[in-house]
C-alpha cells in the first residue's frame, strides 16, 4: 500500500490524477491491453484539455472544427450524426463555440428547418493553434508520435475489419474523413 490514504488523493490536473491512477492499480504490467489504450486516451484528453482550456475551447469543440475544416459546411444534425453525439449535445458544443466567433450558423436555403454550420476565419486560425497543442501534450513523452499514430491507425482499421457492423462502419468512415489539418493521413 502506498504511504498516504486514497481518500487524500484528489484526480486534478495531469501530473496528479496520473499519481491517483496508478496508485488506485500501480502494476501496470499486468493491465489488460485496454485498460492500457483507454487510460492513456483519458490522460491526454485530460491534458489536452488543460491547454484547451486557456482558448476557451474543449477537445468536443476541436472535433467539430475539425469535420468542418475537413468537409465544409455542413448542417448541425450531420454533424451530430458524423461525431456520433445527441443533436441537444452538438447544440451546446456549437453555441459555445459560435460565442468566441469560431463557427457561423446559418438558416438552410433548401430546407428552412436546418441550420448549416461553417468555420469561420478565426476557426480556422484558433484550429491550427489547437493542432498545435495537441502536439504539445506528446512532445515531452519519448516516443515515436508517427510510428504510434500509424500503429493506431492500423489497430482500428484491423479491430473494425473483425467486428464489422454498420456503427463500426461508420466509426472508421468519420475517422478516416477527420485528418486534423496538418496531420498526415497514414
């Protein structure tokens, strides 16, 4: 047992909920392979939105700009259904990022019920300074950012070529149509 009681240890920025992680389940050697993959999403998540957070943005709001850079405008429920999230979710995302000015919502010409949602220029700016601190989150860690996004790559492409349904299908397909601006495809 680790020298001080865990009901001391408060999950907070990066460095601490690291420690809180590891003391909860410290041999990491013998974690499954996912429980693996999805705590470290969850901690570069967590440290990405520590920077996100200065340019009042989320890492759900640098999704959205990013299938926007990526296909254009496009109406608010499309862009629930591509992030695969609640159209009441992806309303909040947008008026939150509508108030710093980095998307627009416009009335549909052909179908007056839709909204159609474009980057704007300061988006656009604001997205290419969040790719950048995206990168940032990894730069301290030695490893092969390249080597690990191909890797990963490849394990989701592998993982949904075996469990093959219309949702898996659908995953891969906005993954693959959602390259960050910057970021190479493979």
């Amino acid at each position: 047992m680790i020298g001080w009681p865990l009901h001391e240890l408060n999950p907070g920025p990066a460095p601490r909920a690291a420690v809180y992680i590891l003391a909860l389940m410290p041999d990491m050697e013998r974690w499954p392979t996912g429980r693996l993959l999805s705590t470290a999403a969850r901690l570069v998540e967590h440290a990405w939105n520590e920077k996100l957070r200065g340019m009042d943005l989320t890492h759900a709001g640098v999704i959205v700009m990013e299938v926007l850079a990526v296909n254009g405008p496009t109406t608010q429920s499309m862009l629930a259904q591509i992030v695969r999230v609640q159209a009441q979710t992806m309303g909040k995302t947008l008026t939150r990022l509508e108030a710093h000015g980095h998307v627009s919502r416009a009335r549909s010409v052909s179908d007056r019920r839709s909204q159609v949602v474009s980057l704007t220029e300061a988006g656009e700016r604001t997205l290419g300074l969040a790719t950048q601190l995206e990168r940032e989150v990894l730069a301290p860690v030695p490893v092969d950012t390249a080597k690990l996004r191909r890797e990963l790559q490849s394990l989701v492409r592998e993982l949904a070529n075996n469990h093959s349904s219309a949702v898996v299908n659908d995953i891969v397909a906005a993954a693959d149509s959602a390259v960050a601006p910057g970021e190479p495809s493979n």
